[in-house]
C-alpha cells in the first residue's frame, strides 16, 4: 500500500507540475480544497477513487500511470535514471528549472562536439 500511495503522490505533484499548474489551481479544476492537494502530495492521504480518474482526466494519462503499476516508461529506466528522476522531482520550482537550463547546455554543447573542439566534461573537473 505505501509504494501505491509513494507512486500516486509523486505522479500528482509531477503531472500538476508539468501542466504548470498550482496546488490551488488543480484544487480548483476539482472542485476541492487546495490543502487537500497538498496533503496528497505529502503522502499524507490520498484522493477518493473519482477524484483520481477525474485528475487523470485532467492530466491526460491512465490510471495505471497515475497508480505507477504496469508497463510505461519507467519500467524502462535504469536504477540510476530512477533515482536521478526521483531527485529531480523533489527540487522545488527554482531547482528543477535550473536542471532544465543546465541540460539544454549539455545538450547543445554534445550535438557540436563534432563541428568544434569541446574538452570532454570530465578532464574540466
């Protein structure tokens, strides 16, 4: 029950998150309120079953992804990839924009690394 209810809080805060969407914005969309929202995020409790399929509805996935059981992209994931993504979904706003910025330069910089002499990452630490 506490990796469901884990999956569940996790898959809210980053689906709201991705919709950009506040606490009490969600909270709103659902007519509920918005602490309710923040007490799941927090694993505190969790939604009722038509509040759940009413914010899958919102966030355009399945209830399979909102629970995190069966076959989707992090089944795919390696060990490493799960805790880097568990780690950025616990940054705040701020953190996780951060991370975005500093993977576009990582990005960048990889793709004209055959137009131009870049030093390898590591030889800089």
């Amino acid at each position: 029950m506490g990796e469901i209810r884990r999956n569940i809080a996790r898959n809210i805060l980053f689906y709201r998150k991705k919709k950009h969407w506040t606490q009490k914005q969600l909270a709103e969309k659902l007519n509920i309120k918005n602490s309710a929202i923040s007490n799941w995020e927090k694993e505190l409790n969790s939604p009722d079953i038509e509040t759940l399929f009413e914010m899958c509805d919102l966030f355009g996935i399945s209830i399979s992804e909102m629970y995190g059981v069966g076959s989707n992209t992090n089944d795919l994931l390696s060990p490493d990839e799960k805790n880097l993504l568990d780690d950025y979904r616990s940054l705040n706003d701020q953190g996780q924009e951060l991370v975005r910025q500093q993977m576009e330069l990582i990005v960048i910089s990889d793709k004209y690394k055959k137009y131009a002499y870049l030093p390898d990452m590591e030889k800089q630490a």
